[in-house]
C-alpha cells in the first residue's frame, strides 16, 4: 500500500481520511476541538514564536524561513519522535499535516512535509 503525507488547511470543508496531525503552534482561530478531528497536536516541533513572528506569512522571507525552520528542527528533540510516529502511521495510512495559514504555498506545514520525506 502506498501511503502519503498530505497538506491539508484545516478550514477546508473535506480534509483527506488519514491520521491527523495538527502542525500548528496556535489552535486554528474560531475552531472547536469537536470541529478539528486531530489524532495529534505537534505544537512542540512547529516554528518557534521568534520565528513565527519574524516571518509573518511574509512570501519574500519564506527562503529564509525555511533555512531557519529547518534548522530549529535540527536542534529540537522532539523532531526524532515525531518522525517515529510519521513513519510508523504511514505504513498503515496517509498522514495529513493539517495547518490553519491562508497562505496554502509558503506556511510550515510545507517546510516540514518537505523536512520528513527528506528523512524517511
């Protein structure tokens, strides 16, 4: 079975079926926990608040971001345990990174799906 990590925004009304992992830092503004069907919360491995606040959903910055970004999960122990479970769910299904920007081109959830594949 082939299976995928998918980027999903979670104010979409059809989110794929998979296991799912909110990548957000901040609960998705105007969402209840009833609303936002997540198997996880990963706020400990997204961009750290400096970083967050620097980039701004800025598109000029999102090389930088990345660069930043990538190393902050470099240095952050949670980021093996997470990609355990990353590749633990994906034998059985599709893992769906579920994110709240608007900005569906230069947000974290891409850096990081970018981020694991690299690494499994």
């Amino acid at each position: 079975m082939m299976t995928d990590i998918i980027l999903a925004r979670v104010y979409e009304h059809e989110i794929p079926v998979g296991y799912h992992i909110l990548v957000d830092r901040l609960w998705p503004r105007g969402k209840s926990r009833a609303e936002v069907q997540i198997d996880k919360w990963a706020k400990e491995i997204s961009p750290s608040l400096d970083l967050r606040k620097w980039f701004a959903h800025d598109d000029d910055k999102f090389l930088i971001f990345k660069q930043r970004y990538c190393q902050e999960l470099d240095e952050n122990p949670n980021t093996k345990k997470f990609l355990i479970l990353v590749k633990k769910q994906l034998l059985e299904q599709d893992v769906v990174f579920l994110y709240g920007s608007r900005n569906t081109k230069h947000n974290q959830a891409i850096v990081l799906k970018d981020y694991i594949e690299q690494r499994l």
